[in-house]
C-alpha cells in the first residue's frame, strides 16, 4: 500500500515533520508513505534547484531518501515501487 502527498516546496517543513516511519504489523500489507515535492533536492535534503521534482521517503534500512525526477509522471512511478 502507497501513500503518496504532493507539497509546494513552501510546504518543505510540512513534509519534514509528517514523514513518520510506520512499524509493520505481522500479517498486514506493508505501506509506503512518499512525498513528491517541486524541485530537485539532493541526498542530504537542501534544495538544489527548480526544474524538476523530488520523491521523498525511506529506504528499507530506515534511511531518509530522497530521489529527483525528471516531471510528474516519472514520480508516480518512482513513488510506487517498494525501494526509492
């Protein structure tokens, strides 16, 4: 299960503070909670530029993620898929 938020960057600490990690319960679907913000931001979080878009979340190691794409529809797909 994916649960995907668009936000402006304006809205960044926003996102920052409703990323939460979730604890799996034995027998229930796994869920995926991805943000997908306006601009390209690099691997440690700042902002580096406009032109693109960001799909934020957690790898399975519990490590924050945070991988920049070319538009929307390649978002999508990226927000989807079990690993960032």
């Amino acid at each position: 299960m994916f649960a995907l938020d668009t936000k402006g960057s304006h809205l960044e600490q926003d996102m920052r503070n409703k990323l939460v990690r979730l604890h799996q319960a034995d027998g229930r679907p796994k869920v995926h909670i991805r943000f997908i913000v306006d601009g390209r931001y690099d691997s440690t979080g700042l902002r580096t530029g406009t032109d693109s878009f960001t799909v934020v979340g957690f790898r399975p190691d519990q490590t924050l993620k945070y991988r920049p794409v070319t538009d929307l529809t390649a978002a999508a797909k990226a927000a989807t898929k079990p690993t960032l």
